[in-house]
C-alpha cells in the first residue's frame, strides 16, 4: 500500500516555465488537498477536492490550477511559474471531511523558482 | 479571522524528561482539534486528535494532549520524552477548514 505518492520530488523552474506536480492516492479516499509549506509559516490550502470531478479553491489558489478526472489523482499545475512560488507543496487525502478524519500526507514535492 | 498560535519555535528537554508543546486558537464555536508530526523530508502524519468528551486525549507514541476549553489551549504533552521524538510538530484546529500552526521544533538530547 503505497498510501500518497508524489512526483517529483525536486524541481527547478525559469521564471515563466509552467509544470504539473502530480498526486496520486491508492486509498481510495474522496477527499484530496494540495498545500504549501513555506519556512516558519505552517501549511496554507492551495486547493482541495471533495471527489472525482469537483474542486475548490482553498486560501492561496492564485497561479496555480487542478483538476479531479479520477479518485485517484489530484494534479496541481502551475502557470507561468513566480519566484513566490518557491515552495514545498504536499498532497494529502482523507477518507472523511477533514474535520472528523485525519488527513494522510505525500512526502512532498521541493520546488524552486529562479 | 481564525488563527492558531504556537508560541514557541523550539522546544528543548532532555532525554526521559516530560515534555510539553503549547498550542491555542482563535476559532468560533467548538472546533475539532489536531496534532501532526513532521520528520525530516517527510509529509506530516496524524499524531492525536480531539472531537468531544475526556479533555485528555492519548494519540500514537505515548504522546496525548489536554484540551482546555476555557483558555482555547490544546497543548501536546508526553511524560517521558526520546530522542527519536524530535521533529516538527504541527497543531491545526479544525473549523471548515484545517487551520496549520507555524509549527514547534522539538529538540531532544541525549
């Protein structure tokens, strides 16, 4: 059970560049979030899913973008990449709305904007 | 507008001493109430949670927390602290959304 995989784990972008950081869960779960982890500023919400097909946007969605096509995966892509964006971003799952279940997290993904 | 306060960045004690990581929150009506873990390049995981009923509320690793409604305190706590305890540890309250703290480095020494 591999739980919440994501790829890659390292990423350098030019400013302008776009890319998709990819997520995937074996879980099951309806639930998926994508958030960033700046230093010393805990997790913001970037955006979430409640299941296949629908989205939301959390606290921080501006410039980037996901999609829902399956259970499985919650793909957040970035357009026209800023240094702002420099980051790690972690996708996370929950069986529940977060507020009853805990939420399973990827190991993250390391981005740098230059 | 909701927050969520860990006052401090670092914790220090030492090993087999108790240990305590303070957490309080400004979030309207009766939130449920989280704590996580980071270990170096790692995803957080789910340490205890708090719903209803006993304020004392016992997680995984011999860690628990005590809720105290009247000071919006959720502080982590464990009797007997490991080396292999230090990590960055997160509170989130839970009201709509989770609502990450900036989180507590805990160091422990041998």
């Amino acid at each position: 059970n591999a739980g919440v995989t994501q790829t890659p784990k390292f990423r350098i972008l030019k400013i302008g560049q776009s890319m998709t950081l990819q997520c995937a869960q074996d879980m099951n779960h309806n639930y998926m979030y994508w958030y960033r982890q700046d230093p010393g500023m805990g997790l913001k919400l970037i955006y979430y899913s409640v299941g296949a097909g629908i989205t939301d946007k959390g606290e921080v969605p501006n410039g980037y973008n996901v999609s829902r096509s399956t259970t499985e995966d919650f793909p957040l892509r970035l357009e026209l990449a800023a240094p702002s964006q420099t980051s790690v971003y972690f996708c996370a799952s929950s069986s529940r709305a977060g507020n009853t279940g805990e939420l399973f997290f990827g190991e993250g993904s390391r981005l740098t904007v230059l | 507008a909701q927050s969520v306060a860990q006052p401090e960045d670092q914790v220090n004690v030492a090993e087999g001493n108790p240990l305590t990581v303070k957490c309080t929150y400004s979030v309207s009506g009766n939130p449920y109430l989280f704590w996580y873990v980071q270990y170096p390049n790692r995803g957080l995981q789910f340490l205890l949670k708090y719903i209803t009923g006993d304020n004392l509320v016992k997680g995984s690793y011999g860690f628990e927390a005590e809720f105290n409604k009247s000071q919006t305190s959720f502080h982590l706590k464990k009797p007997s602290a490991l080396v292999s305890d230090s990590a960055l540890y997160f509170c989130a309250p839970h009201r709509n959304k989770l609502i990450f703290g900036a989180g507590t480095r805990l160091a422990v020494h041998p």
